[in-house]
C-alpha cells in the first residue's frame, strides 16, 4: 500500500538506476522547473527534448547545471514527439513528460502502430491522487482518453491500471467499478439532446443533479437506494445534501406507464442530486450501493 505521495517518492529515490523521464519541447519554464526539482530530489534522470539553446537559457535562469542533464536538439514538434517515442519504445527513456507539446499532436504520435508506444488496441489515461480524507494513494480511469469506452476498452482500461499498480508494488490493488449503470442523463453528455442548449447556457459548467438507469428494474432502483447511507431519501433537489429518489414510484407517480417513458423515466431510473458532503464518502457510499445490486 502506497499512503501518499511522499512515500512514493521516497521509493523513487531508493532505486538504484534512476527512471529516464524525457520532457518533450522542454523549452518551457514550468517544465523545467519540475523536471529540475525531481532531479535535485534524486528520483529521476531527465532527457530534454527541444530547442538546446533555449533549454539552456531557461536551465541556466533556474539555476540547474544543464551539463548534468541530457539535452536533445530537436527544434520540430512532430519529431520532437516521434524522438521521444522512439526512445521509449526502444527502453532508453521510462517516462515521456508533456512538456510544451499539444495534447493532440502529442497523441496521434503515441498511438500509431507502427511508430507509437501503445502495446495492445487500448491506451487509458490514470491520473493517481492523494486526498487528506483517505488513508492511502488512490487512482481513477479513464479521465480522458476513453470518453465513451466500450465494454472490452473498461476492461483493457482497469487492467491497465492493474498493471501500474503491480509496477508500483501493489500485489492486489482492489478496483471499483463506478456508474455501473444502463444510461446516464445529464445535458453535459453530447448524446444529451439539450447538450447544445447546455454548452450555451453554462459555459462554465452545470449543476450536478442527474438521473441513471440501474441495470435491472424497480426492484433494483430500490435496493440501490435502500443500500445508500450519505444519500437521503427526499423529492427536493440542490440541498446542500445529497439526494436521491425514485421518481416513477413518487415525484411522477401520478403519470401512466406511457407517459413515464414518454418523459424519459422507467422503473430503472435513480435520479441524484449530489450535495456538499465529502467527495469521498459520496464515491464510496454509491459504490456500495452498487455492490449491493449486483
């Protein structure tokens, strides 16, 4: 178990052969900045990829030894990217760090067959956090590569994430499985038929109250909810509590069958409006409301 990242660093720092990290157009004050700490920390040995001179200047201004680390000129994006590939996939570098690079180009690189890094047909994206209210490093897939993944790609995702986790010395890291359910509605989705509406109205993002189709039916829209501690059973939305509510079997109870589908609601549908609780008591308390279901 890893309990924050202060431990992970501190394995970083035992090994004996310092991972490579390549930083692509490492032209850049932030990325030097964080690649220079890292060093001086003894947890890696970087490989700059970029424009030598400038890397040089902006090394020179933050007052690390640029002679000390491994400077690759390579002044065009696109090659700077392929490079940086090349290196890993040949085992010279461990790690490509972002750097200056644009997330698209830096992926269409990435991913080619034939001169990417990708080593089955799913690449993921896992982003690992350490929260103040939970006891150990954490991690969630995917956050970005896979935004509507089918059934083989979450399976190809968690296993990815199985594999980091081995990689990091975790033997059995638990996985749970979160909005195990049929359908989710929220005009934020661009399936939503009022995404369009959404996008121009709140720019900046919407509220955070959604309904879900739990796999099954009423019985298992209740159990889901019985099963739910945080969560209160109440018709009203934006409290600063979390609620829940079966709206076939109250709010719309008056409707027919007919009419319920016709609004969207089937005897599946959990509607949630998420409150002000910690976000972490919330993730838990539905993921064991869906463990119930299943």
């Amino acid at each position: 178990m890893i309990k924050n990242f202060e431990q992970l660093k501190e394995m970083l720092k035992a090994m004996a052969v310092k991972r490579k990290v390549s930083a692509l157009l490492a032209q850049d004050d932030h990325t030097l900045e964080a690649i220079s700490h890292a060093y001086r920390d003894g947890m890696v040995e970087p490989v700059l990829i970029g424009d030598e001179p400038k890397i040089r200047e902006i090394l020179a201004q933050i007052g690390t030894d640029a002679d000390k680390m491994t400077i690759i000129h390579v002044e065009d994006p696109t090659e700077a990217i392929q490079k940086a590939a090349d290196m890993a996939r040949d085992g010279e570098v461990d790690c490509i760090m972002k750097g200056k690079t644009e997330t698209g180009a830096l992926m269409k690189v990435l991913v080619n067959r034939e001169r990417g890094i990708r080593k089955n047909d799913t690449m993921s994206l896992l982003a690992f956090m350490e929260s103040p209210n939970y006891h150990k490093v954490f991690a969630i897939t995917d956050v970005g590569l896979l935004t509507y993944p089918s059934k083989d790609q979450k399976k190809a995702a968690i296993q990815n994430a199985v594999e980091a986790f081995h990689a990091l010395g975790v033997e059995q890291p638990k996985v749970a499985i979160l909005a195990a359910v049929e359908k989710v509605n929220h005009p934020s989705l661009p399936d939503h038929p009022d995404h369009a509406l959404y996008e121009k109205y709140f720019p900046n993002g919407g509220g955070s109250i959604f309904t879900f189709n739990i796999k099954g039916g009423v019985e298992e829209a209740h159990k889901f909810i019985d099963n739910l501690q945080v969560f209160s059973l109440l018709a009203n939305v934006a409290d600063v509590k979390s609620l829940v509510i079966h709206p076939a079997s109250t709010t719309h109870s008056q409707m027919t069958e007919e009419e319920l589908l016709g609004s969207g609601i089937k005897p599946n549908t959990i509607r949630l409006s998420i409150g002000t609780e910690n976000v972490d008591d919330i993730i838990e308390d539905l993921d064991e409301a869906f463990k119930a279901v299943k």
